[in-house]
C-alpha cells in the first residue's frame, strides 16, 4: 500500500491555542507542537485601544 | 463545620477540559469536601454562589476562579496550594511555549495554527496566524460568518488555508488534528465542508484496504452564498499540487447550487481526477462534467479508489445479500412488530439515510426529530412513531447533556426505549470513533443488544456501521466482533446500513 504523505516537504508544526487535549494528541502522534499560554485580552486594553484608534 | 476559600486570579485562562480535571484532582486531597475551578463567567459563578460560596463582585469573565471548601484550615491551605500548583504545571508542562501568537516567529517553521477558544476572541487569534503565513485549523464554533469571510479572504492573500471554523476533522503531513480519526496513509485526498462525511469517506478507503494523503476540513459554511466555497476550492488546488495525492475528493452536505456549481467548475480545471458528493444533489447538476458524480459517501470513497487504479469489487452489498440477508430476519418477526427505528449520533448519517429512504420508499410513513424535507417531524423527539431516525445529536439532545459522540448514556437509554417497544422490528445504530471522542462508544451498546436481543427472544434485528480507522484508540476490530457476537447485523458502511434499512422497511410495510 502506498504510504505517502501530503505536504512531506514542509514536516508540521503545531501552535496550539485553547484545548490542551488537541495539543497532547498531536504529541503523542511525534508531533512538534508549542502551546500558547492564551489570556483573554484586557477589557482596559481594548478601552485603550479604541481611544488610540480616535486619536491616531 | 468547614471553611471555604475563594480565589480569583486575574485576567487568567486555560479551557473548561483542563479546570475540571484540576478541580476533580484537587477534590482527591485530605479533607476537601468541594472544589471548583472555573473560568469566572456568570454562569460559573451563579452555581458557586449557589453552593454557599461569597464570590468577590469584581470578578469578571476573563478571570479564572477557585472555590473550595475543607474541614479544617490546614486541608484549605494544602488544597488550595495544590490547585496553584497544578494550574501554573498545566500552563508550562510538555514542551514549548508561547505567551502569545505574537511571539511566534514562523521562520522557525511553525506552519499550522489550531484554535479552539472561546468563539469572540477566535478571529484576533487567526488574523494574527495568517499574517505569519501559517495555516490556520479553528475548531471553535458559533464565530460570525463575516468574521469567517474575512479571515477566508485574509487566507487567500497570503496563500494559506483557514480550515473553519466549526472544523472537527482534519488530516495534514499524516497528522490527525482536532477529533480525525487515524486513518492510514492512501493515493486518496479529500476535502469536506461535512466533518463526518468527510471522515466516513476516508475511512471506508481505509476499509476498502487503500488510505489518504490528507483531509483538509473547510467547517460546514464554507458553501453558503456568502462564503463561496473559498476554502473548498484553495483546498482541492492544494491538493492538486501535492505530489501524494493521485485523486481528489469533494465532499459536502447539499449547498447552495449556485456555490456547488462554482465549486464543480473549478474541480473540472484540475490536473487530477476528482469525484464529487454532495449529500442530496440531483444528477443534473453534475450533467456534462468531467468531475464523477457520487451520490454516497461509500460511492464517493469507491469510486475514487477506481479511479487509481485500486480493485474493491468486493466491498460493495449487491441485491442478493441483501435479500438473503433481510429475508432471513424477516422470519423472526411476530405481525406486530412493523417499524424500523434509527438511534443516530452523527447528523451526516442520518440525514443519508433519510436520503436514501425517501428515494428508495415513497409513501412510506417516515419521521425524523430534523427539519427536512426527507421525512415528516416528529411531534416529540422524545418519543418515536411509525419509521423513525432520530439524531441524537440534535439541540434538543445535547442542550442538557453532552453530544453523543463524547457521551453515550443518553443515546443508550434511547436505544433501550425503542428496544422495549413492541411494535419495532430493526434498530439502525452509527459508531463514530477516533482519539477526540469517547473512549469506549461501542461496547457498552454490544452488551446492550445482546441484552435486548434476548428480553425480545430474537425477534429484533439491529444493524450498525462504524465509521473509524482500525488504528483509532477504541480498537474497532475488538469492536466489530463484540457488536456481531452480540447479534448486531455489522454493516462496513453507513450507506450499506441505509440499504438494509429501505429493504426491511419495503419487506415490513408490504407485510401490513
């Protein structure tokens, strides 16, 4: 049976953001996966933001 | 007596899966008689609050909240030393990190991006991926379908594919992404706006003894009007210049014409041969194109083997087999027993099925629990009448109770209430494995068969299919041969499944 693979060139390499599981998954399948620390972003930030965006 | 301690750590995030295995660990320590560790949104914090805890006012949504209550001061302090413990090892533990998207650099050859947040803060995310030139897997749902053109357009500036959102399955460089089942590798690559239909092409490839260079999920919008078929058609280019693929697959629930149309005009351009199914099309509309029409998932995966070359005469249930087969069965039957009665966990297969029914079965008096044109609906969901195929997957299934596919209980205590009525004669049941969902979705419904085969003292036939590689976790071959010792009439395909159906249903209401 014919064994190859897509995209062979250019081998995957996973950032992960939001469920750990999926991350663990492609791990345990000899993936190279980096998982993002995600934090929700400020409400202030986006405050902060919009006024920024009116002044500039 | 016990105390209690609430902590709300600021502007903190990890998802629902990660907290509840934290809070269950936590729950194991001396002298804790309640912990929960949640994100802070309102519901979260409705329920805490509700158990007697006094939740700080100030916390909002993006804050992660810890509530426990011990006996006494020192298991508080050894519990809650325990949740941080466990919190800050989940955000550093098995390898690289980043704190954000913004620090990744994609030179170092981070190619693929896969995002399951919180559906309003999925497109930041993505925009910032597809700037680095990475393509990008979003399994999150419930994301604006402007939010979904516009990261579609952004993807086709920088040549990148944006699998999603509301993308289950995917199959990239051999790699199974999100809940793909683990299909070997096969001349065979797909592209599917339908996750489950998607899959059930490849692993009936599989089944047939070939496997699949890649399945580029698209998420189920990607043939509205407003979408076009973008990711579909940069998906089947993709595929076209991938040297191990040798033919393409498209597959997708029925679209909107006008998008089906233009999808198939661009597949009659390839360099490659391509076969096409889009559950419920008419044959017209593949009417002088030199893309194949198929009008089964099982069609669709044979006739792509054929296409390379590949030999699956056998796989296919001709008339005969049939026949025999529900003639058999048939003799079991008392003269009350008259319905057949589907207990689906995957909407694709039911709605193929209630396809195949309402072509191959007019007049029949067919039901279903979904708004569609195949079949009546149901009064209740709840409760089945004359020939019915319920998806258990459907909203009012999983409003307060997990889908099927991660949890079975419900769908088993509906097999149980058709299994108990007189009046039915053939249950139809579809397995859905791989490493995302349930670890063990079968044999909990082979001892349930078994059971009620006997309670009926033979007179019930189930017929089931599975869609799953024999390399997924849950061991389908082990699988396959309880559900047969059990009785269960094992069908290689959801389509065979349907076959056997509309044959029991003819046999049952010519019978009346």
């Amino acid at each position: 049976m014919e064994k190859k693979r897509c995209c062979k060139v250019r081998r995957l390499k996973v950032v992960n953001i939001g469920l750990q599981g999926f991350a663990e998954s492609l791990r345990k399948q000899g993936v190279k996966v980096a998982q993002v620390n995600w934090r929700p972003p400020r409400k202030l930030d986006s405050e902060i933001k919009n006024l920024l965006d009116e002044l500039l | 007596m016990s105390i209690q301690t609430v902590r709300i750590y600021e502007n903190r995030y990890a998802d629902s899966v990660t907290l509840m295995g934290i809070a269950d660990a936590v729950k194991k320590n001396d002298g804790v008689l309640f912990a929960e560790v949640q994100m802070a949104t309102p519901a979260n914090l409705e329920v805490i609050r509700g158990l007697g805890f006094n939740v700080p006012p100030e916390a909002s949504p993006n804050d992660l909240v810890v509530a426990i209550a011990a006996r006494d001061e020192a298991a508080l302090k050894s519990a809650e030393q325990d949740a941080i413990d466990r919190l800050d090892r989940k955000r550093g533990e098995d390898g690289e990190t980043f704190n954000s998207i913004d620090d990744v650099d994609a030179a170092d050859g981070w190619n693929l991006c896969q995002i399951s947040l919180p559906s309003e803060y999925v497109a930041e995310e993505a925009k910032k991926a597809i700037g680095k030139g990475m393509d990008v897997f979003i399994f999150s749902d419930n994301v604006s379908i402007e939010d979904e053109l516009e990261l579609k357009r952004l993807g086709e500036e920088r040549g990148v594919l944006v699998m999603g959102p509301d993308c289950g399955v995917g199959m990239l460089d051999g790699v199974s992404l999100a809940t793909m089942s683990l299909v070997g590798g096969g001349p065979v690559g797909i592209v599917g706006a339908s996750g489950s239909g998607a899959q059930e092409v490849a692993c009936i490839v599989e089944k047939a003894g070939s496997g699949i260079s890649a399945l580029i999920g698209t998420g189920g919008r990607d043939l509205y009007p407003q979408i076009g078929g973008l990711t579909m058609i940069k998906g089947m280019k993709r595929l076209d210049a991938d040297g191990a693929t040798k033919v393409i697959v498209l597959v997708s629930k029925l679209a909107d014409r006008g998008v089906m149309k233009k999808v198939l005009d661009e597949a009659d351009k390839l360099s490659k041969p391509a076969v096409a199914i889009f559950l419920g099309a008419d044959e017209e509309l593949f009417a002088n194109r030199k893309t194949v029409a198929s009008f089964s998932l099982e069609e669709a995966a044979l006739k792509a083997l054929a296409l390379c070359g590949i030999d699956c005469g056998g796989f296919a249930f001709g008339k005969s087999k049939i026949d025999s087969l529900v003639g058999r069965e048939m003799q079991k039957f008392d003269a009350s027993q008259k319905y057949i009665r589907g207990v689906y966990c995957g909407g694709t297969f039911a709605e193929e099925t209630l396809i195949f029914l309402n072509k191959n079965n007019p007049g029949a008096d067919l039901r279903c629990n979904l708004k569609t044109r195949y079949a009546a609906r149901l009064a209740d969901s709840w409760k089945s009448e004359a020939h019915s195929i319920v998806d258990m997957g459907a909203e009012e299934f999983t409003l307060d109770a997990p889908h099927p596919v991660f949890d079975p209980e419900l769908r088993l205590k509906r097999f149980r209430q058709e299994a108990s009525d007189p009046e039915v004669a053939v249950i139809l049941l579809d397995f859905i494995t791989a490493p995302g969902v349930h670890e063990n979705p079968i044999l909990p419904f082979a001892k349930a068969c078994a059971k009620a085969i006997s309670d009926r003292k033979g007179k019930l036939s189930v017929v089931a299919s599975i869609c799953g590689s024999k390399n997924d976790p849950q061991d389908i071959v082990r699988c396959a041969r309880e559900l047969e010792d059990a009785g269960v009439i094992l069908a290689a395909s959801n389509y065979q499944s349907a076959q056997l159906a509309s044959a029991f249903m003819k046999s049952l209401d010519e019978r009346r």
